[in-house]
C-alpha cells in the first residue's frame, strides 16, 4: 500500500499512476532512499522530478520500459 511498508530495499520505483498523484509517489521514494524513479509513458510532474533530482535520484519521465528494452535490442 506505500513503499515504507516494503521489508526489502528498494532501487527503482516504478511510477505507473495519474500524474496529479505521481508526485505523493516520488516523495515516497526519495523518503525511503530509492536511487531512482521511473515516470510511466504519459506520466508527467515536473515539480515532483526537480525534487528528485534535488535528492539524488536518476529520474526517467514519460518513458515505457517495454518500449526502451526494446528500442536497446534487450
């Protein structure tokens, strides 16, 4: 239900909500020290990314994985 209640560590979170919403999920990770998070296709805050980055994370925006493995041949 939030990424405090996950036991294990956690490096990249995969953000795959409404992009009003999207932003609660980033501060999540950055709270929980995740390296990373990824912003669906489609899912955009700016605000939320700046705050990332400002914390350390790597940000993906308004990218697919699906797509991007297969744009790299994986």
């Amino acid at each position: 239900s939030t990424l405090v209640a996950v036991p294990e560590s956690i490096d990249v979170v995969d953000v795959f909500v409404r992009s009003d919403v999207a932003g609660d999920v980033i501060d999540e990770a950055i709270a929980i020290g995740a390296k990373a998070v990824w912003l669906q296709l489609g899912v955009i805050d700016d605000a939320a990314a700046t705050r990332a980055l400002d914390a350390g994370l790597a940000v993906v925006m308004d990218r697919c994985p699906a797509i991007e493995r297969r744009s790299l041949g994986l």
